[in-house]
C-alpha cells in the first residue's frame, strides 16, 4: 500500500490538490491510502514550509504549487 499525504491548510490549492491525488489514485487503481494534513503543528513538525505539498510513502515530491493529474499519476508509478 502506498501512503499519500497531501499536505495544507483548507484553501483552494490544498483542496484541489487533494482532488486531483484522488482522481489520480481512482484512475490507477493503486492500492493507497490518502491523508489529508491540515495542522500547523504536524507540517511543522515534517518539515513543510510550503503548501500545498504531497508526500508519498514520507518521501516529498510536490511542494507550493497543485500537478495536474496526469503529473500525480507519473509520481505514483515512480516516473518522477
């Protein structure tokens, strides 16, 4: 199983951000589970200094800007 952890505090990015891990995971049929992270303390304490970020199996990839779907679903397969 893969951890994906989307990483913000509720605004619009976090929050499209989190669709498009969604979407990404739905159309790969990957085995995840999909954490969404909104407290200040926990980024903190992880390292996170931007939003919205995503973290896969603890391991950053995206940090202060939204990747498309298609960009999400190369992450999950490893690809960037």
């Amino acid at each position: 199983m893969v951890l994906v952890e989307v990483f913000g505090t509720g605004c619009a990015k976090c929050k499209r951000m989190l669709k498009n891990v969604e979407i990404a995971v739905r159309d790969l049929k990957i085995d995840a589970e999909i954490r969404k992270i909104e407290g200040l303390d926990e980024m903190i304490e992880r390292g996170v200094m931007l939003t919205p970020a995503l973290y896969v199996d603890g391991e950053a990839k995206v940090v202060g800007h939204v990747p498309c779907v298609e960009d999400i679903k190369q992450i999950l397969l490893g690809e960037k």
